[in-house]
C-alpha cells in the first residue's frame, strides 16, 4: 500500500484561504454579524476591566456606596450581556461551519461521481473516504474555532493594548516586558505543532486507507492465513498515528506551563514596580484600582495569545484538508467529458472504428478493433482471460475514454451523448454482481422512482426470481446487507438480471453472466436471456461455448486483436483460433 505524504506548506495559504471563504458566501449575512460580534465581544472584556479600576478608584475609595452599587449593577449587566452575545457567536459560528461543510461535501461527492473509473483503479478508496469524511470534518473546526475565534483573541488583544496604553504607558511597558518570551515560545510550539498535526493527517489516511482495503479483502487474508503478517502491518500504521499524535501532545504539555510561567514572570514584575509605585502616588500616578486593573489586563492579555497558538493549529490543520479538498476538486485530467444528445429511442447500432485503448499509457489492451452490430443482432465475443473482452464493454458504457478511434452507436459518436442517456440504453450484467446494504426494491431499482413494484415483480417472473423473492421475509423489503452477504451467489446474479430488465434497454450486454450460477439454474434463466435479447442488440461475453453458439456473429479476441469472426459453423469450419478452444472444451467435457 502506497503511503500517502502530503506537506502542509505554509500555514497562511491566502490562495486556499480564499477558495475556501468562496463556500461562505450563501451564509455571508450571518457571516459578517457574526464578525460585528466578534469586535463588540473583543471590546466588551477590557471594558468591563475598565469599569472595575473606576470603582475602585472614584467610589469603593471615596466610600460612595450608591455610585459604587449603580457601577456593580452595570458590570453585572455587562457580563450578562457578554454571554448572550458568547452563546450567540458560538452557535452562528458553528451553525455556518455546518453548513459550509454540508455543502463542500456534496460538492465533492457530486466531483467524485464524475469521475472515470481510470481514477478509482489508480486512487485508494481509503484516501478518498478520509477526503469526504475527515478532511471534511476539520474544517468544520476552522469555521467554529479557527477563523473567528483567531480573528476575536487578536481584537481583544489590540483592545487591551488600547486600554493598557490609554492608562498607564509606563506600566503597560514593564507588563509587557516578558512578550518576547511568550512570542519566541509561541513561535516554536506553533512550527513543532504544525508539522505534528500534518503527520497526524497522514497517518489518519494512511490508517483508512489500510483497513478499508484489507477489510474488503478480508476473505484474501483469511484464504491464505495472512492474518498475522496484515496485523503486523497495522501495528505498524497505527504505531505511527499513535506517535504523531503523542508528538502533539508533548508539545502542548510543554508548551502551555512555559506558557504559565511566562505570564507569571510578567504578573510578578507589574507587581514589583505596581506596589513600589503606589507608596509614592503623587510621583507615579499609580493607584490601587490601576494596579488591580493591569493585574487582570495581564492575565486576560497571555490567555488569548496561549488560544492563539492552538487556534493557529486548528487553522493549520484546516489548511491541509482544504488544500487536499481543493486539489481533488481540481482535478480534472479523469473527469468524463459528455455530450447534449438523448434521443427519445435509440435503435441499437453499434460500431467500433479502429479503437485503441490502454488502461495505462502505451499498454495497449486492446489493438485496433473494428466491428459492427446491426439493430436487434446478438454478437459474442470470446477469449481466453485478458483477451479485452471485458474492456470492450467499458468503453461502450463510457467506464473509460478510448486513447484512439472511435465508437459510435446509431451512427452517433457516444462521446456525444449524455451520460445518462447512453447508460440508461446499455444493460450490463456483470460476473461480479455488486449489492448495497439496502432493500431488494432499491438494489434493483437505484432509487428510479418510475419503477414500480409491479415492474420489478413482472421482470422477476421472466427470469424465474420470483420464489425465492417470495420466500424472504419481507419480500422486496428484504435487506441483503453489505454485497449481498446474506443472498447466495446464484440469487445476486437473478437480482442483476431483473436490474437490468426493468430499465428495458435497448442494447444489452452480457458479461459472464451466467458463470456464477448452477447448471440447473443456468437452464431456467437461459430462456429468460433469450425473451430479453428478443428484438435487442445484445452483446454476449462468455467462457462457455455452448451459451453462444445461437449468436449471429461470433467474434474472437485474443491479445486486445480481434483474430476471426463469423457464426459458430463458420468459424468452427475455418479451424482457427475458435474451433481450437471449442476443442479444448469439448474434451473437457468428455
């Protein structure tokens, strides 16, 4: 398994930055109350620091007991009033971060979804299970503990400078005297944490990665008693998400009591010059309630900046999923390209025209084919494995782009065609019948709400389904639960079947379709296959000769080249490639 490593970068990426603000304009009204709040709460703190060195000072001193009550009331009040204001700007910051998220991951579900089936061969379904899922979820945080809440501990740390200033300039320099120290260790702890969350990031996609691919593949570990060497690998991928997150956590636990100390240090100075500076009054200026007043400006001051160094660190890990996000959304080299044509019918027509194609560059796998099929003609293709057999219908379902030539169906180009359009018209019933963990009905309909019961019962009698439908509780509510676990091989491929026959497409194909199945049931559902192919263009793949031999063309793959084609009693009479592998099979047979 390749391991993913991704660099954060710079922290402030303004290019990112700004490509993510661009989802908070549907929610830019709320957006910018939120930021008027953000001020009139970055404001509101000093102030009420503020109003207690006035106390002190005018009233508590001068024994003015109504002034100094009316003056308690209005900070109690203010307080009050604070926490209004929290609660309101912490549930609209996360309610838009909700929202934002909801809407970044649909917009890369909907990306995903276009994408050609050349990307998922190349990309871990893990990696991109941590991009929907995780890298998703952390931005959530930018929104609700990253932008606004850096954006409100910088205001309340100008605010405060104001005050301190306003008040007392000597004293504010000596209070601040220890910021260099803060800074520097802010500093050091904000590149540590940085790259520690970053390799948090990546053993995260690393670890998801690694256990949907083995977890899917659970009957390949078991088969050949890889448990112990796969759950050595995991020890190990876990091993290394475990030390990047202790790495994290060494650098808070170091930072925040060097933090604690530092501010000590400043507390304890203001202190020193405060005290001596109060014995002599008339020289300094200094008073009690300035001295108590800068005592919690002081405090108040090192608590945001200590925030803003997490805050920093959300931020960051924000940046990296975002950065991650933007590049998929970004990536368009394996997005499907479709036309505008849907015809209201489509009569069947298929044509390959020199058609070139490689899942990877120059590894061609299938060479220069070219062959036709007339409306309603049932054509067969046949091979040994790796032929191109399966490949050719990829790309006449649009799975995959062809690197040369071209494929036309009625006469059109399907690179001219909707999607939809040429999909809704070309059944394919695979070898590999792939079920989702949901009822009968929607397995079979993929949520088409124009497809009633009574089609789907209609096109289970035809291929013979219907009792052991009957039989299963619930009937077409039954939930065959993840890949159909719970239906065997045989009941998967008849479900496939009435998939493809209640969308009654034009073109049918055919794919191994009947290798999965018991003889017995493969004679029951053979007359089904033939009502379906009545009156279709049908494409037939199949290892069995005897299945095809009815088929009006008979065409023979080998290598990605097509080396003859003709019905069964011509090719069988050319004694070629065909009435070799008719032998082979004939004999296995006897």
């Amino acid at each position: 398994m390749e391991k993913e490593k991704i660099s954060s970068g710079n922290i402030i990426d303004f290019e990112v930055l700004g490509r993510l603000l661009q989802f908070i304009k549907p929610y830019r009204r709320r957006f910018y109350f939120v930021i008027i709040l953000t001020v009139v709460l970055g404001y509101l703190s000093p102030y009420r620091i503020y109003l207690t060195q006035v106390i002190l000072d005018k009233y508590v001193s001068a024994g003015h007991y109504q002034m100094m009550v009316y003056f308690v009331l209005l900070l109690f009040g203010l307080l009050i009033a604070q926490s209004i204001l929290q609660y309101i700007h912490t549930y609209l910051s996360g309610r838009i971060g909700q929202y934002v998220i909801r809407d970044i991951r649909i917009k890369l579900y909907k990306h995903i979804l276009q994408f050609q089936l050349r990307f998922f061969d190349r990309t871990p379904i893990g990696r991109l299970v941590t991009r929907t899922i995780s890298d998703v979820e952390t931005l959530a945080d930018v929104f609700s503990e990253g932008l606004s809440a850096m954006a409100g501990d910088l205001l309340q740390i100008i605010f405060i400078l104001a005050f301190m200033f306003w008040t007392n300039w000597k004293l504010s320099l000596v209070s601040l005297s220890c910021i260099p120290l803060m800074f520097l260790a802010t500093y050091i702890f904000k590149e540590k944490i940085k790259v520690a969350f970053n390799d948090v990031r990546n053993a995260v996609a690393n670890l998801n990665t690694f256990v949907q691919e083995h977890i899917t593949g659970m009957s390949i570990v078991q088969i050949f008693t890889s448990e112990k060497r796969e759950f050595a690998k995991f020890r190990e991928i876990n091993g290394e998400h475990r030390d990047s997150n202790l790495r994290s956590v060494l650098y808070y636990s170091v930072y925040f009591p060097v933090a604690e100390i530092i501010a000590a240090m400043g507390i304890g100075l203001l202190m020193w010059y405060g005290a001596k500076s109060t014995l002599h009054f008339e020289e300094s200026g200094i008073t009690i309630g300035m001295l108590t007043a800068f005592i919690m400006y002081i405090q108040m001051f090192f608590r945001p900046i200590r925030m803003i160094a997490d805050r920093y660190n959300t931020l960051q890990m924000g940046i990296v999923s975002s950065s991650r996000i933007i590049n998929l959304l970004d990536s368009k080299e394996d997005l499907m390209a479709e036309g505008q044509k849907c015809p209201e019918t489509i009569r069947g027509s298929v044509e390959f025209d020199k058609v070139w194609f490689a899942y990877k560059e120059s590894d061609y796998v299938l060479k220069d084919i070219s062959f036709s099929i007339k409306p309603g003609e049932t054509v067969a293709f046949v091979g040994a494995t790796g032929a191109g057999k399966s490949s050719i219908i990829n790309l006449l379902s649009r799975f995959y782009d062809i690197n040369r030539g071209s494929i036309r169906v009625d006469e059109v180009d399907i690179r001219e065609y909707e999607l939809g359009c040429l999909r809704r018209n070309v059944g394919v019933v695979l070898q590999d019948v792939f079920l989702f963990s949901d009822s009968i009905r929607n397995n079979i309909t993929l949520g088409q709400t124009d497809i009633t019961d009574d089609m789907i019962m209609h096109a289970a009698d035809l291929v013979g389904a219907r009792k052991f439908i009957d039989r299963l509780p619930g009937q077409l509510d039954y939930n065959v639960m993840e890949r159909g676990a719970t239906l065997s091989v045989g009941q998967r491929q008849l479900l496939s079947f009435i998939r493809a026959m209640v969308y009654d497409p034009h073109i049918l194909v055919l794919d191994e379709a009947t290798s999965s199945v018991d003889s017995e049931t493969e004679e029951m559902i053979q007359e089904a296959i033939a009502k379906m192919m009545s009156h279709r263009t049908s494409i037939v793949i199949a290892h069995r000769l005897s299945t095809i031999q009815k088929a009006d063309k008979i065409i023979v793959l080998d290598k990605g080249e097509i080396k003859e084609s003709g019905t069964h009693e011509e090719l069988l009479a050319h004694n070629g490639f065909y009435a070799q592998l008719h032998k082979m099979q004939y004999k296995e047979v006897v």
